[in-house]
C-alpha cells in the first residue's frame, strides 16, 4: 500500500476536496501514541495486508477520515469513506462491482467501478456527485481506464494493503466511532519509512484504526461500523 499520504484513499478524498473546497480550520496537536503493552522480545507476530481484511465476513465498512498536512498544520480534512463490495457480471462477466462514497457536511462523491474476477481488467469507471451545491458526473472513458485493476486497487484497503507486512508491538484499548474495545492488538509496518500503525480486533474483520504519520502527513482511519 502507498502510504505516502495515508492510506491511499486519501487520493480520492483529495479529489473531492478539490471540488468542495472542505477545509475545517482548526488546529490539530501532534499525534500523541497511547502506552502500548509491550509483547516480549522476539515474539511479535508478523501479518501480511491481505489478513487485515477478511472479504468473507463483510460486504460494506465504513470509516471517519481526519487528515493533516504538516506544511499547513491548521486545515484538516475531514470526511467519512464507506466501501460496498457486490458480486456481479458486467456485459456477461463475473465482475466485482465496488463502490465508494466519500461524504461530509459539503457534498458527497461518489466512485463505483467494475473489474474482471478473473484477469483483474478493470472494466468501468464512473465518478458523481455534488460539491457545495454542485453537481458532477464524470464517466471515464474506456480507454483512459488503467490497464489492470492493481491500478485502481491502491484506493482500495481490501487489496492494497496487499503484500505489506505488519509486526505486532502490544495491546492497548481502544476507542473508535463504533464503540470501545479492550486488548486491541497493534500491529506496526516494518518494511516502511512511515509510521503506519494498525488496530486489530480478534471481534471484528476490518481494521478498528489506521494511522500513517510521515515527515509531511498525518492521517487517520477509525471504524464507523461493518456489515
């Protein structure tokens, strides 16, 4: 996963932004890392991307987002992102139909796309929505669709966490927009200059919290809810 500006989909939100201009102008204190119980020495469990989600036990999460910029420490965007997964066909394939919708209090967008199951080709992508008031639909023509879903999948936290690997540093509880939980197992990626920090409960099949803190980016995921 690119983690150089958070989790990737802080590409996408970018994107809306830049159409509603949502900015909340507030100052934002550096992240502080709670007391994690440490695991002992050389016993740190290590987990790839791909076990963080288990698309076999959900069909739709949600998130509320915060981001940061460093370099303008007093604008943070804030929005929540909710995924939906379908399995379908399109034009007689078996396709996976995606759909994120990114919302705040100045608009909503909307990304929906389809891709082969089998060959991950991505076969269609459409973008709509409204921005303080105003309306956008954007179809993506054929021939400007990328080659291959791996292209579309760094929005995507199922598949592009991906190959990542995670170390687990603790325990700690936890508190997210769903509710608290206790002994919420941390898990740190090691193959990263970013401090990208994830927070995983045995309870629930999606992650609680994704923070990626880098020298210019501060970024926050914390679960809504799942089903």
């Amino acid at each position: 996963m690119n983690m150089k500006k958070l989790i990737p989909m802080i590409l996408i939100v970018a994107l809306f932004l830049a159409f509603s201009g949502c900015v909340c102008c507030c100052n934002m204190p550096d992240v502080v890392r709670p007391v994690v119980t440490p695991v002992p020495a050389g016993t740190g469990k290590i987990v790839y991307g791909d076990e963080l989600f288990d698309p076999e036990d959900f069909s739709w999460f949600e998130y509320k987002l915060v981001s940061t910029d460093r370099e303008r420490p007093s604008q943070t965007y804030i929005s929540d992102v909710r995924f939906e997964y379908y399995n379908t066909t399109y034009n007689g394939i078996p396709a996976k139909h995606v759909n994120m919708s990114t919302t705040s209090k100045e608009g909503e967008m909307i990304l929906e796309y389809y891709y082969d199951l089998s060959t991950r080709n991505v076969l269609n992508a459409h973008m709509y929505g409204n921005a303080s008031g105003i309306k956008f639909d954007l179809e993506v023509p054929v021939s400007d669709l990328p080659g291959k879903f791996s292209e579309l999948a760094v929005d995507d936290p199922t598949l592009s966490m991906g190959n990542n690997r995670y170390e687990l540093i603790g325990v700690e509880p936890v508190i997210v927009p769903m509710g608290a939980f206790e002994d919420v197992e941390v898990y740190i990626q090691s193959d990263t200059k970013n401090d990208v920090r994830v927070w995983v409960h045995d309870d629930i099949p999606v992650p609680l919290k994704i923070t990626s803190v880098s020298d210019d980016h501060t970024s926050t995921l914390e679960l809504i809810d799942w089903g």
